[in-house]
C-alpha cells in the first residue's frame, strides 16, 4: 500500500510546511501555506506530477484550506519544481498567482524565444569546447528542460526591490536575485522569519549558472546575499532541507564556497581551457542533464572573474578559451 503524504509540519504559528515530492534530488521541495487576513498565502507550489498533486491537496486537507480561503499564490521563482502547480491550483481556488516581473521576463524569453533560439544552441555549445559528440546530449538535456514548462502567465507582477505580500499579516516581499533573476524571498521583519526559496539552502549552494538569458549571476547572488545577511531572522524557511536558524553563518558558508570555487577556477587556468575542459575538471563524472548544469555554473564563475579582472578570455578561434589574467 502506497503512503500516505505527510501531515503538514508547523514551523511558526500560522506556517505550515507542505512537502511536495519532485522526480528528481533533491527528491522534494517544500510549499510554504501562510494563514492571513483575508485567508491564505500559499508560497511556492511544487512540479505538477500527479504525487505533487496529491501531496499538495493532501496537506490543504489538513489545514482546511479550501478553494474559497486560497487567496494568494507566490512564486518565488519559475523553476519547475517551484511553479508547476500554478495553474493547476488557480483553476482549483481562484487565487491570483504572483511573481517577480525580472522572473516572468525570463520565462517569456526562455519559453516563447526557444523554438527560434534552438538552431544556434549546438554552434554555442561547440564555442563552449563541447565534443562534437556532446553536443548532441547537451542539446537534449535542454530540450528536456524546455519541455517540462507549459504556457503559464502569473496575473500580478511584482515590481521593484521590496514590496507588502499579498493577503496581510506583516508579510513582506523581497528580490533576491542569483539562483535566478527574479526570485524572491518572503520575510516577516516583526515575526523574524524569512522564507529562503532557493536563495540561501542549509546543506548545499544553490546551482547560479549562466547562459544567454542570465550573463553574470553570481555578482548578483553574492550582492544580495550580502543584503540577507543584515536581515534580523531567527527562522530560515528553505525550500530544500530543515529549517535552521543561522542565517548570517550559512550566508558566511555559502560565500567561502564562492571564494573557494574562484581560487580554484583560477588556479586550473594557469594553463587556457575551454569552459567545458574547466567544468569537467570541477565537476568530473556527470551525466548529460545535471552536466548542462555545472557548465552554467563554470560560465557564471568565469562571467564573474572576468569582471572583476582575474581571468580573460581569448576569442580568436572557434572554441572559446579562458586563461589566468597575469597582474
């Protein structure tokens, strides 16, 4: 007999944890229910698979949240695993769905320019030192990627650096770009409670990767990272993993890892090397999906060393190589 989804975990008065399973590690990813003044905040909703479904529907059970008292639904950002129930819960309730316009401004062009945008990807991946027999599989991953996504439009945007959540309570927005460009997290400043997304993890950094939609993500994951840091918060909601209560040190942790991963991203290119020779050499062993990742993350470290003068670039031949810049 199959289990039962778990039971709702309250972590503060009126915030309940739903774990939603996902297909893929980390294996689940948690939606956040907020009890409000006009009924309930549902932050994040899971990948629409039909366990997702269930677990979902399961936990509001629970906590009696019905159609009528679903208010409001928060994006904190458009990957799958956070947004795919979306639609599926707004024609359920009627809740308005809210995301980051720096958010929907990526899905737009990621969804809708892909079929146009397709026919260049393997000359990309081949300017990026991709073996020709790679290619292909790397371009396969995408489409996998691309194809989880439906045409989905949130019907408010949310503008700016920090904004009231919708629905009451004290609840706040705030951008926090890096793991992607509008993602936001939710923070109570009277309550000291901030619900991380995917923007600050208690066990692993999350993948800041870039890519022709997002050149230099990790100077703004480590800017905004700086700014949560000087948040007064005694609880951290993650999306992935417990709740903890170290913000400024995980922040401290997640930093050193940056430092470490440039050190190292620099010392490897003493000697010139494609990006994907150098992501292969910091992230040896992968299969195609979760390597498509970890050359994003290798074109974010050098995005970010080139800007700030430690490595260069040569773009002279048809794969592109990257060296020390010698002081």
């Amino acid at each position: 007999m199959k289990a039962a989804p778990d039971a709702p975990l309250q972590v503060a008065p009126g915030v309940h944890r739903v774990s939603i399973p996902l297909p893929f590690p980390p294996h689940e990813v948690a939606a956040w229910l907020l009890a409000g003044d006009d009924g309930h905040t549902l932050v994040d909703t899971g990948m629409d698979t039909p366990p997702a479904r269930g677990a979902l529907r399961h936990g509001a059970e629970r906590l009696g949240v019905t159609p009528r008292s679903l208010r409001h639904v928060v994006l904190t950002h458009a990957h799958i695993d956070h947004y795919g129930l979306a639609g599926p819960v707004r024609a359920w309730s009627g809740a308005r769905v809210y995301m980051h316009e720096r958010e929907e401004a990526l899905i737009r062009a990621f969804v809708d320019g892909w079929p146009a945008e397709r026919a260049g990807a393997a000359g990309e991946f081949a300017a990026l030192g991709v073996p020709p027999e790679v290619v292909p599989q790397l371009v396969a991953a995408t489409d996998r990627i691309h194809a989880q996504y439906e045409e989905f439009r949130p019907d408010e945007l949310l503008s700016g650096e920090r904004g009231a959540l919708p629905g009451g309570g004290g609840w706040e927005w705030m951008l926090t770009p890096g793991h992607s460009p509008g993602h936001v997290s939710v923070y109570h400043p009277e309550r000291r409670i901030l619900i991380a997304g995917d923007h600050v993890l208690p066990r692993i950094s999350p993948n800041v990767g870039a890519d022709r939609y997002v050149p230099d993500p990790l100077t703004e994951y480590l800017a905004s990272l700086g700014r949560v840091r000087e948040l007064p918060v005694d609880l951290v909601l993650p999306s992935h993993g417990a709740p903890f209560a170290e913000l400024a040190g995980r922040v401290d942790g997640i930093v050193a890892h940056h430092d470490e991963r440039n050190t190292r991203v620099i010392a490897l290119l003493a000697r010139p090397r494609s990006a994907y020779r150098l992501a292969l050499e910091l992230f040896p062993g992968l299969p195609p999906d979760t390597l498509l990742h970890a050359v994003r993350e290798t074109l974010a470290h050098l995005a970010y060393l080139e800007r700030v003068g430690r490595v260069r670039r040569s773009r002279g031949g048809e794969v592109e190589e990257w060296m020390e810049a010698r002081r």
